[in-house]
C-alpha cells in the first residue's frame, strides 16, 4: 500500500466498514487521526476526558444504532476494564477498539512500559481479541476484519498498533 500513511491506512478502514461514530482519547500516535475523523461529514466524532467515558457514550451510540469506535491509548486499557466488563462484554455490545501501543519496542518513556506490557495480557484475561497489523494494508484489512468480529460475536475487539507501526514510510 503505497502513497498512504498508517493513519489514512487506519482511516480508510473504519470507513469501510461504515464505522459512524467515533470517540477519542489524546495520543501522540493518534494525533493525525483524531483531526481525520473530526473532519470526516459521516461521522459523529465525540472527544471525551477518560476511556471508561469513552466506552460507556459508544455502547449508549451502538443502542442508537451507530457502528462505535474508541481511539485510545493503551494506558487507558485500565481505566476502562470495569466498563468494557460490566458493559460491553456483559450485554453483548460490540466495541472496535483502536489502541495506540505504546510501552513496547521503540518506546523512550520508561513510565509507558509496565501497562504496554500488560496490554495483550490484559485483553485475553478479558476475553477480548485482538489484532496486531505489521503493515499499513494489515492494518486496513484488519480493522476490517475486527469489525465483522465485533458484530458476529457482540463483544469489543482491538487492534494494537506500537509506535514502529505510525513511522511507515
């Protein structure tokens, strides 16, 4: 997939599935995708404080018949566990979960490793799938793909995208 970023990447594929609502948390990795979506006429884009917010204004959305997405940070995969449990995953209401992954690899900040090692463990003791795309076409098909599982099996799925994925060429 040439002539695109890894937003327009991520971008294009939550339009492909039709993803119309769209909360967002603050990230660096996400700092080009937010304004992407705010801008974007089909979606209602909605910037909340904490994830757990977040979780609760998209499962209030998908009630209303909106395809919801979280765009968040991985150290906000804590704040929000009581949510995505008591909420999501206890009455079946599909979430698509873009999580910028940060405390792994290329990470400078000390203080983002303990919870971006916790990340992935953290999704399966809850029983949430997930997907890590190593490329840009990965990362479309794979949102893609989370989505129709999200819908299929009624419970949040996430992608995982580290800092080595946003610096593609």
């Amino acid at each position: 997939m040439k002539d695109i970023t890894p937003t327009e990447a991520v971008f294009n594929g939550l339009m492909d599935v039709g993803i119309d609502f769209i909360v967002s948390v603050p990230c660096v990795n996400l700092k080009d995708l937010i304004p992407m979506v705010d801008r974007e006429s089909s979606v209602i884009h909605i910037p909340v404080t904490r994830e757990e917010e977040g979780v609760g204004v998209c499962a209030g959305a998908y009630m209303g018949g909106k395809k919801a997405a979280i765009l968040m940070q991985n150290s906000g995969l804590g704040n929000s566990i009581n949510a995505l449990s008591s909420l999501n995953l206890l009455y079946g209401i599909p979430l698509l979960m873009i999580i910028s992954h940060r405390g792994i690899g290329d990470e400078t900040i000390c203080a983002q490793v303990p919870m971006g090692e916790m990340t992935a463990p953290l999704l399966d003791t809850l029983g949430i799938s997930y997907y890590l795309p190593s490329s840009k076409a990965d990362a479309t098909k794979a949102v893609r793909i989370a989505w129709i599982r999200a819908v299929e099996e009624k419970r949040p799925v996430a992608i995982l995208l580290p800092i080595p994925f946003w610096s593609q060429p």
